[in-house]
C-alpha cells in the first residue's frame, strides 16, 4: 500500500500545538510524517485534500463498565449510587449469555461509532475480550473479583486465577485482574492480585457512602451487602478514607487507574503523590451528574501532577459527551480535555506507543470532523455535534 497525504484546514496532533494548512502522511496504517502544508515534500500526486476539516487522533475510553448496564435510565428508579448499583446487578443477575453477549456487541458498535481506539473494561465476563480482538479496538480488559467475605476468599480467587489462565495478551488486548470495588473485595482478595498485577483498575471514593462504610462499618454499602449475602461480620472499619484503605492495605501496583475519585481530600491526595507508583485519575463527569455523586475535584488533581483520563458507563458509550461535559464542569481548556480523551487516556491504559496522538510512528487512527463554512478554531469543531469520520 502506498503512501497517502492528507491537507487539512487543521492537524490536531496532541503532543504538539495544532498546525493551521497542515498535512499527515499515512503508510501501511502508520503515521509517517506530519507538518505545516508549505514545508511538504512529497509526491503532490499523493495528495489528498480535506476541504475544511480538522484532523485529530482517535479517542481513548479509560474505564467502560458493560456489566453494571442498568438498561435505559428512565426504567431506573431515581437515587444515589447505591441505588444504581442495585438495580444494575439485579439487571445483570438476570442477564442470560446471550443477551450479555447482544449487549456487549452493541456496546462495541456505539463504541467505534464514537471515534475510540482503544478502551479499558472492568468486566466479569472476560469473553468480550475476542469480540474486542476482532474488532480492532486496543483493549485492557481487567477481570474484577468480588466477594467480601474473608472465609471465602482463598476458594475465589482459586477459581478466578483459573479463569485468568484461559487468556492470552495479544498486540490489541491486555488481560489483567482487579478488585469490582472496595467493599465488595475482601482484603485478601486485593493483597493477591497486587502481587501478580501490574495494573488494576479500581472506581473508589465515588460516593459519601463509601467513606461511612470505612470509618463506621454501617450505612446503605453495609446494607447493599447483607442484601448479597456477601458482609463479613468478623471485618473491623480501618476508620480511614477509601484511599487510606487502598494505600495502608498494600493493595496498590505499579500503575492504578482510580476512577471517579469525587470524595476526596488534598490530604488524600497528598498520600497518593508520596507513594513510588502511578496512579491515573478516570474521570466520569456525566455519570457523576446523573446520579448526583457531586463533582470530583479535577483542577486540585491536575495541579497535584495526576494522570487524568476520561471515560464512561454502560448507558453512556460517545466519549466526545463526556468532553464536553469535563468542559463545563471542571473549567480546564478545551486541549487540556482532548488530552484526557487521547494521550492521557493512551498512557493509563498502556497504549501510549501505538495510540493518544498523531506522532510518526504510530497507529494512523485518525478521525475528522468538517465545516463547510471554514474553521476558526479547532477545538470548538471538535467540541461540537458534527459527525466524526474516520480517515482512510
């Protein structure tokens, strides 16, 4: 396959300020070179131009959760997250495989609908992992391991290191294990995956609830787990916050994707910057609004020097949403934001050497939103509801 250039009213490359009249040569799949249109030297007969379009690299997803889908929201009974999480298990208590196999398709198709290359997944059902394989989205799929009960834990993850077994790393996906939540993984469970993984992908202090549990052993997380069957009557409250927890339990790794992190304080994450590990921040802006978690304190945590990445939840799959969601809520720059949405993302999830920007080198996953009118600034074409296109 030969080289093809394509002329753009915009290159948006990421990891350097977009270019006005530039250009990006594609070979074989690969970004070979990019720059301004006037120091292209090239085969003008490769030339493809782009009437008004901004060129920019595919999105990356951080965290997409399909199995706590609770169905369309308006069939939800309105509450607080503990209340989502009740009615997203019931739901997938009574998924049969195929309709979590339907759903998961679906998922995928919305997913490539909406410009993403590369998505991380918490999941029990790690058979979504050939599906992803063949659909050529890079994936990091993390298999949760849930139950809270310290006398059982040894027979669980007996069970879930022999699941893990079946499954290979390829060039696209990345297979790795991680605790569901917190308060649904005993503490022993967390130890044994932090000395086998790498990576682990946990959501924690995403409400004010979970706190209570730490510190007091009671409230709606107490009571969403008698009504699993699942509390340990023997555990003690550490009487700390979920990060505390994470971090006195031992249960951190090299590289730790923390998803929502709304309740938290500068104390907590003064503790996470003193540790010798990476932790990247996911946030969730639409879904912390809908089930009026509160806001996560993002600008504190980009000041801190954290990782920030986006990403979504089953009802919730077009990542340019959540853009502009970040961009009314959080007050960062529109570049700062499709940072979190490419190369932050890239990096948390590993990709950062195929995928998160337009660098010679890399995957040439790239998309284009057009005006016919002309194009002023790049960034609000990118913001705006116009149709993606993938480039080829």
């Amino acid at each position: 396959m030969g080289d093809k250039t394509f002329f753009a009213d915009w290159i948006v490359p990421i990891t350097r300020p977009p270019l006005q009249k530039g250009f990006v040569t594609i070979k074989d799949g690969i970004i070979k070179d990019l720059g301004a249109q006037s120091d292209f030297t090239g085969d003008p007969s490769k030339i493809i131009p782009l009437d008004h379009a901004v060129v920019f690299p595919a999105l990356i997803n951080s965290m997409f959760h399909p199995d706590f889908s609770a169905g369309r929201r308006g069939l939800i009974p309105k509450g607080n997250f503990i209340t989502w999480l009740h009615a997203a298990r019931n739901r997938s208590a009574n998924q049969s495989a195929s309709d979590y196999q339907s759903q998961a398709l679906s998922a995928l198709r919305n997913i490539l609908e909406a410009g993403t290359a590369a998505v991380g997944i918490r999941t029990r059902h790690p058979e979504i992992g050939s599906h992803l394989e063949n659909s050529g989205i890079y994936s990091a799929i993390f298999h949760t391991v849930a139950g809270f009960k310290h006398y059982c834990a040894s027979e669980i993850w007996r069970q879930s290191k022999q699941k893990f077994r079946n499954w290979q790393n390829t060039q696209h996906t990345h297979h790795h294990l991680s605790g569901e939540f917190l308060f649904t993984a005993a503490p022993l469970l967390l130890l044994e995956i932090a000395k086998v993984e790498q990576r682990i992908a946990l959501p924690i202090a995403v409400c004010h609830d979970e706190e209570h549990f730490f510190l007091r052993r009671n409230g709606a997380i107490y009571q969403y787990l008698l009504s699993q069957d699942d509390m340990d009557y023997r555990w003690r409250p550490p009487q700390v916050s979920p990060v505390q927890f994470l971090l006195n339990g031992g249960f951190a790794v090299n590289d730790n994707i923390l998803s929502h992190m709304v309740h938290v304080s500068e104390e907590d994450l003064d503790a996470l910057n003193q540790y010798p590990m990476d932790f990247h921040i996911c946030l969730h802006p639409r879904f912390d609004r809908v089930w009026e978690l509160g806001t996560a304190p993002a600008t504190l945590m980009q000041k801190k020097g954290f990782n920030l990445c986006l990403g979504t939840f089953a009802e919730h799959l077009d990542l340019r949403k959540e853009m502009r969601s970040a961009l009314a809520e959080y007050g960062f720059k529109p570049d700062e934001i499709l940072e979190m949405a490419t190369i932050n993302g890239a990096v948390a999830l590993g990709f950062e050497d195929q995928l998160g920007s337009m660098d010679p080198g890399k995957q040439a996953r790239l998309f284009m939103v057009t005006d016919k009118s002309g194009i002023g600034d790049p960034y609000d074409l990118i913001f705006s509801n116009a149709k993606l296109q993938p480039l080829s």
